[in-house]
C-alpha cells in the first residue's frame, strides 16, 4: 500500500507538467476548452476536503467533492481538479481562467460552460478583464424576462428552429435562440404528469382534514404537508392555496402554466464570440458540444473507470486520485477512437451532425451504425461490441513464466496464442504485442 501511495504522491508532484504538455499537444490559440464540475461522493467522513452539498448523485447524506475538468471540443481532457463539496459552482471558473493563461500561456480561448457556471458576474469579473471569449446560456428566469420584455416571439419557431436577437441588457453579445420540438413535447408531457399528481396528493389532503374520524385541524400541520407535497413535484408556482381554520382550498392558475408552457424547448445561448468568428449554427454545436465532458464524467464514474469508492482521508491523495483516473480516461478516449471500427460506435454521426439542417434537432444514428449494431459486425464482417467486451477478451490473452526450483534448469515462458481478432485489435491500436 506505501508503495501505491508514494507512486500518486509522485505523480501529484508532476500534475502540472504533465497537464502542460497536454495543452501543448491539444490546445492552441483561438479554440474552444469545455469546462464542467460534477460532484462525487466519499466514503467515511474525514477526508479534508470533503463537505456536505446537494449532490448530483442523490447522495446528500455522504460527504463530496467537486471535479472540475477541462476538455478539448472533441472531449479530449487536458486538466482535473479538485474543489471542496460545498464550493459553489461558480467560484471554480477562475482558477481554470489562470490555468489556462499562464500554465498554459494561451491567450486567447473561448471557454464554454454550463448556465450555472457561467454567471453574469463571473463574465464581468474573470473574463472580460482577462479579454477571453465565452459560449453559455441563459437562466430560464432570464428567458422569460426577455419574453416577456418582447425580445422575441414564440411563433418565431413556426418557421425556424434557431434565429439571433439583439437586446439592451446584453451589449456587445449575441443571443441566439432556439427552440427543440422534441424537448417541447417532453417538458409538456413531464409537466402534465407533475400537475396531476400534485392534484392527487392535494386530494388526498383535503380529505384528511373533513374526515369524520380524528380529522386533521391543525393549520401548521396541514401547510407542512401541502408545503411537502409541491416541493416534492415543484409545482409550487402552478397553484393558489387559500388556509383557513382547519381547512384549506386549492386551485391551479391557468396563467402560471401558460406561460411556463410558452417556454417549452427553448433556451437562450449567450456569446462574445463574434459572427466572422462563429456563425449561428457553429455557435449552437459548440454549446452542444459540453455533452462530450458529460461523457467523460459517465465514464469515469459508471462506466469503466469506477472513480469511486474513495476512501482517502489526505487532500494530496484525493487529488492524486482523480488526476490517475483522468490520465486513465485520457488513455481510453484514444483507444475508444482507434478502436471504432471495432464497436458499436456510430463513426459517421460527427459528419451527420455537421450535415444536419438544424443544429437544434437531434440526429439519429447512420445507417452503418444500424447496421452495424443490427448485424453485430462492421462492413468488413469483423465482429463488433462494447469497449468493455473488447477488454475481456483481450484479459484471455497471458504470459506465464514457470521458474524450476533448480536454479540450473532454464526457466519456461508461454504465451496464449492470440486470435485474428485479438491481433485485428492489437493492429488499430498500432501494438506489438511481446
């Protein structure tokens, strides 16, 4: 275990080397860097940087952490980092704008991140000073204000999916909306779901304080339990409560879920990036774009990595961890490329989402990758499957080396012979196997 340990206490102390040569390898001038946190939770509770917040995992009883990840457009990860659990999303930007600009001595990016990173204030305060660009969204409040205020309209979308607006509280940005019919009628459906169990839980309710038999009277009782019941749903804003003495009456506001209805599969991105730089449908795919560092928290979490549990209690340790898991995700984001031809993997989708006539819809697979996935084998007639299948089978593959005890006999070593497809693997991965 010593030894384990004094391998990440060396590899912690060259983090930064490391993760400059990545940059040098995969950043330049003028790109995008995807920047996104997720939490992750611990094991015991006297890891230092550990703190209790609302977890993206549903684990609010455990203690957590914040990873920070910095990617490239296609989702190759350049840079981890480590922030206490509790460390509000926002307050991390910073640190990467340094990184960035003096670890990595690039000048002039464009940083793209989430709603909840990318606040008004952290534009005004980290980036514009710094004269870096940015791709984000709006906030759904915001979203509203602007419709409200007439920035646009709904029946804009009648004929479009995506148009650019200009507006007064924005200056020197563009906003350019759009609109997913297939989110639209999703929300709509998830909506009407949460309104009609709200109604039965209201219900239910009522008729617990009219019942004959030991009624509920206590108004504070009462509004603990509707006050629970909306919570639960979050559909607070969609009713009109009314308590008196004992009792109370409910009603939906017709208006409320109107105009919750009127913002259905739309949002707003918001950009410095200029038109000759970036035009609209090339701004939307690289906001699009965030969801290739959703994969790498997938896979580093679920998939094939296994991030957790983590039991360090140091903060050198939990770090060190999440830099080897990173190197570990970087190592098999290449081998995932090379290996497509292999997988189950839909090779033509980045030309088919550059070829698309929306960059708001969403594209469905090729049909090679139908094929593909329908036939279990690629056009070559190679047998296809899972990154973790192909894994599996090459942990078959052994060197066994059978030392006599004389030590005047000569040792035997012997090799599992390797199948076509092992070696096929072995070939796209350019690996001579010993």
């Amino acid at each position: 275990v010593e030894s384990f340990y004094a391998a990440m206490d060396w590899l912690l102390e060259r983090q930064s080397i490391i993760e400059k040569k990545l940059a040098k390898r995969h950043l330049t001038n003028g790109v995008l860097i995807l920047y996104d946190l997720t939490t992750v939770y611990l094991e015991g509770s006297k890891c230092e940087l550990g703190r209790y917040g609302h977890g993206k995992e549903g684990r609010n009883n455990k203690l957590q952490i914040q990873v920070g990840l910095l990617c490239t457009q296609e989702g190759i990860p350049v840079s981890v980092q480590v922030f206490e659990g509790n460390t509000g999303e926002t307050l991390t930007l910073q640190e990467q704008i340094l990184k960035v600009k003096q670890q990595f001595g690039l000048t002039r990016v464009v940083f793209v991140a989430d709603r909840g990173i990318l606040r008004d204030i952290r534009i005004r305060e980290d980036l514009a000073p710094e004269g870096l660009d940015w791709i984000t969204a709006l906030r759904r409040p915001d979203i509203r204000d602007l419709l409200l205020r007439g920035a646009f309209q709904p029946s804009l979308f009648d004929e479009v999916d995506a148009a650019e607006i200009e507006d007064s509280q924005y200056p020197e940005e563009r906003l350019v909306v759009c609109r997913n019919p297939f989110q639209a009628e999703e929300r709509a459906r998830r909506r009407s779901e949460l309104l009609e169990a709200t109604d039965k839980g209201m219900k239910a309710i009522y008729l617990q304080t009219i019942r004959k038999r030991n009624p509920m009277k206590d108004d504070g009782e009462i509004g603990m339990k509707v006050g629970a019941l909306l919570a639960k749903y979050g559909t607070g804003k969609f009713y009109e409560l009314h308590f008196e003495q004992g009792s109370y009456s409910y009603r939906q506001k017709p208006r409320a879920i109107e105009e919750d209805a009127n913002l259905d599969g739309i949002y707003i991105l918001r950009t410095s990036v200029p038109k000759e730089t970036l035009n609209t449908q090339e701004t939307i795919r690289a906001y699009h774009s965030l969801s290739e560092v959703e994969t790498a928290f997938r896979c580093l979490k679920t998939l094939d990595l296994q991030i957790r549990p983590i039991y360090h209690r140091l903060t050198d340790r939990v770090r060190a961890h999440a830099f080897v898991c990173m190197l570990a995700y970087y190592v098999e984001w290449h081998m995932r490329k090379d290996l497509a031809p292999l997988m189950n993997t839909d090779e033509g989708r980045k030309d088919a989402v550059a070829q698309a006539p929306s960059p708001v819809r969403s594209v469905g697979p090729t049909e090679k990758a139908v094929s593909k996935r329908g036939r279990k084998r690629n056009q070559a007639g190679e047998p296809v499957q899972d990154f973790r299948d192909i894994l599996r089978s090459l942990a078959s593959l052994t060197r066994v080396e059978c030392r006599p005890k004389n030590p005047k006999l000569p040792s035997i070593t012997r090799t599992s012979i390797s199948a076509p497809y092992h070696r096929r693997v072995f070939e796209l991965l350019e690996i001579t196997p010993l």
